[in-house]
C-alpha cells in the first residue's frame, strides 16, 4: 500500500509540474525520509491523505486513474466512501471507458434502459446510481455485433467501435413472408457475419428491424391494402390480429435462424425504438422516412404503441430521389446511375420554410461529382423534398408528412394513454433522408389545434442516416446488457414470455 501512495504522489507531482510551471495548486511531495518513515504505517499515510482538501483529492484520483483508485480505496472506511464519489466516477465514464460514449448518452442510458424491458427508469436523481458499480459493469460487459437492417441499406458492426464499420444495400425484403422466410434470413445472416469476418458464435446479436416490414405482408406494397387500412390521404396501420400474426411469424423466423447458426444471445428491437433511444428519450413519436415508405410511429415508454396506429405514407428516399432525377431530365441532363441523383440529393438539396417565397428566390448552387463532372441545380433543390409534404406534385396520392404526424398526434391524444399529452409532442426525424437541411424546422404539426401544437420539439437525426445503429450501441454498453434485453437459445425452445420490443 505504501508502494501505491508514493506512486500517486510522484503521479501528481510529476504531471503537475510539467502540465504548468504555476499548478492550480500546490502539494508539497513529502520528503523521502518521511515516506520511509511512513511505509510501515498504512494508517499515517492514510492520515496524511485525510488533511488534502476534497477537490485536491478528486484532482489527485483522476490522475492515478480507475484501477489504482479502486486500490486506494483499501486503505479505510473512510477512503472507501471518497473512493466512491460519483464526481470521480463520472469523469472516468467519461474519459477511460473503452466504448467511448458520451456522458449525456452513458447517464440516458444507465437511468433509464439498465433495467431491461418493459422500462423501469430509477425514481429519483443520479444519487441513486452508483457509477463507482457502473463503470466496473461496464468494463465487463462483452462487445456486440450489431445488426441494423435498413430498408435501403444495412448498417452493421461491433458495438466497441465508434461507428459501423461497414455498410451494404440491403438485399433482404423482411416483410416477405410468402416467400422461403428461413433461407432468405440464413443468407442474409451469413453474408453480414462473412463480411465483418467473424463467427456467429461468439458475440450477441442486436438487430434493428424496419417496422414497416414486419407489419406487412405480401410481395409488394401494392398489397398492404390486404392488411392496411386505406384513407383518401395514406395508410393506417392498425393492430389487427393479421399483423400481430405477421410480427410473430417474423420473430419466430428470425430467433431459429440465429439460434441454428448459435449465436449466443438475440436482442431485436424495432428500427423506430432505437432512433428514439438515439435521442436520448423513450416516448414520442418517430418519423422515419425508409427507402421506399415514411413511417410515423408512435412510442411510449419503449414500446410501439400499435393500437394508437401507425401511419403510412407510400414515398421515401427512392421516391425523392427519382423526382429529382425527373426534374433534372427536363432540363437535359440525364444520369446514367441513380448514385450520381442520390449524391446531388444528399449534398444540394434541402425543404424550404415556405415553399411559394422560395419559388421567388436566386436558389443556384453547384457541386463536382468524382469521376462526373459539375453540376448546377436551383429550384430542383427545395421542390425534391417539397414532395414529403406534396405528394401530388410528383403523382403520388398520399398525405403530406405534416398531415400524417398531425393525425398520429390526434390520435395518442384521442387514446388517453397518460395523464398528459407531453410524450407524443417530441418528434424525432430518422433515415438518411430525415438529414435534409430545413425539414427540422418545417411546421410538421401546423393542422394540429392550438392546445396540440404547444410544446411541440422536432428533433434531426442525431446521428445522420445511422441513428438507429447508435441505439443499439447504447443498449450494447449498457452495464446489464445482455441482461432481459436478450432472448436464448434456452429461452426460445421453452417458449417462454421474454422481454423483447417489437
């Protein structure tokens, strides 16, 4: 023990005289005759600690680190209980966790998913966490392979990683459950665990999963009237007892799929739920606009709340995408890939506030596509995403987005799920196409009644086209994970009542 002090107070001296020749403050290093005078006498060396000031001693411990700190904690009762402060451990949360999480996201997810599902957030303040217990838990949590099974395009990667590692276009119809489900999702599988080069049996699986797929049935959208109810404006998707059977026959493919490959643990989680954990918030309503459709979906503490409906509208980012295309074809430029359109829509476009005033404007702007050439766009680049809220304008019969969250929010104030109407009034925006400059602060809720509209927060994809993969990176690094969030093979040949989202 008295091996570990003299090395704190070399520590600190030693950092502190090379970080600035005038420290915030000043410790005098004892002399080396009072060290040797000490080393056989914990408990002075304990004593001589006890006199430092508390911030001091919070400077000196970040310093040392969380292992030595843990050791130091040995020396009393009294150390112990210092040892523990949260501001301590909140700082190493912060800078020494291998996941590198931000703070905002590790305190979001510890307060309110550690318990599993259904969500039991803590009652009171972050007194009543340890993070001294969070860390440790954190540190032995195992990585994860995530799975994030866009409409467009698959997100997949370890879940230590800052980002996904790779990225393909999804060649899976989840939704197809006519079709040969089990070896569709064997080779979907595969391919993913072939390209991150690793075995199924070793990680977790978390895998996000578009909700418009599993609610629907058939060979293409043209048949989601079978099981959709259909309005002059759009679709309504109503819990039916067709689409739980759906949902179920889908969980049901996907766990023996898995579980025939051995992998260890499964934790499926709708694509909607996870961009809502993203933005650090377990109710409100998510506004995803997928590959081919734009789903608003409401949730309430974790759950997706069928019964209340979730709308449906028939255009997404292919949609926008091939209406620019259209566009730029009557002025005589033609695209022999629709990556090149994608590229322009994704750097140029943007919805404009008041679509008429912008008509009016000088909207000009150019971009060089490597291996292209340049091009200039103008009024193309605001009447693209125009279309979210005017279908017609590009022949689509639909409602707009505005009209589609403005009748989700009727109706979870019709249910009277909650004393108040405060968890429906967050909108959280997902999907690459949710990034477009402007769509944020476009009046999304602008037919709802004036009591409806108050209070309303419309929140961008917090990160970018993969905000539902960061999700599950916060359930992955959770310090329970993988705890109820997980299903086993043991759990799903019983058949038992697990806690899964779907």
């Amino acid at each position: 023990m008295s091996t570990l002090l003299r090395k704190v107070w070399g520590s600190v001296s030693n950092r502190m005289c090379s970080a600035s020749p005038n420290p915030p403050f000043r410790i005098s290093s004892p002399s080396s005759s009072s060290i040797a005078a000490t080393s056989s006498d914990s408990s002075s060396l304990g004593a001589l600690f006890d006199s430092i000031p508390l911030d001091i001693l919070l400077q000196i411990l970040r310093l040392v680190g969380p292992k030595d700190t843990i050791k130091l904690g040995c020396l009393s009762r009294a150390w112990r209980l210092f040892v523990s402060d949260n501001r301590l451990w909140i700082y190493f949360l912060q800078n020494y966790q291998r996941h590198g999480d931000p703070w905002d996201s590790v305190f979001f997810a510890e307060l309110n998913l550690r318990a599993g599902y259904p969500l039991q957030p803590f009652p009171s303040h972050s007194r009543e966490l340890s993070f001294m217990h969070i860390y440790g838990q954190r540190a032995q949590v195992p990585g994860s392979v995530i799975i994030d099974g866009g409409s467009g395009y698959c997100k997949f990667g370890w879940s230590k990683y800052a980002c996904p590692s790779g990225r393909s276009a999804t060649f899976l119809e989840f939704g197809n459950i006519e079709s040969p489900m089990y070896s569709r999702l064997r080779h979907f599988f595969a391919t993913i665990y072939s390209r991150m080069q690793v075995r199924p049996t070793t990680q977790p699986l978390i895998l996000s999963i578009p909700l418009c797929h599993y609610d629907v049935v058939g060979d293409s959208w043209t048949s989601m009237v079978d099981v959709l109810v259909f309005n002059s404006f759009g679709f309504i998707s109503p819990d039916t007892d067709s689409a739980k059977a759906s949902r179920r026959q889908l969980k049901d493919a996907i766990h023996t799929v898995l579980f025939d490959m051995n992998v260890p643990a499964v934790c499926a989680v709708s694509q909607a739920t996870l961009a809502l954990f993203a933005a650090r918030r377990t109710s409100g309503i998510v506004v995803n606009i997928g590959f081919q459709v734009t789903s608003v979906v409401p949730i309430l503490n974790g759950k997706v709340m069928h019964k209340v409906g979730v709308e449906v509208i028939g255009l997404g980012a292919l949609k926008l995408t091939g209406y620019l295309r259209e566009l730029l074809q009557q002025n005589n430029i033609n695209f022999e890939s629709l990556y090149t359109v994608r590229t322009l829509k994704e750097n140029l476009c943007y919805v404009a506030a008041d679509y008429k005033t912008e008509l009016s404007k000088d909207t000009r702007a150019s971009l060089e596509v490597p291996a292209v050439g340049w091009f200039t766009l103008s009024k193309e680049r605001f009447q693209t995403g125009e279309i979210l809220f005017q279908p017609r304008i590009a022949g689509v019969r639909a409602m707009g987005l505005h009209q589609a969250v403005a009748l989700c929010m009727d109706h979870c104030h019709a249910a009277e799920l909650t004393g108040d109407d405060a968890w429906f009034k967050t909108i959280v925006l997902s999907g690459g196409t949710g990034c477009l400059p402007g769509l944020a602060e476009k009046e999304l809720h602008e037919t709802l009644s004036p009591s409806l509209a108050n209070g309303i927060k419309v929140i961008p994809p917090p990160h970018g086209a993969d905000t539902a993969w960061f999700g599950a990176k916060f359930i992955s690094n959770l310090s329970t994970f993988p705890g109820s969030w997980c299903m086993t093979k043991k759990q799903f040949r019983r058949k038992s009542k697990a806690n899964i989202m779907w």
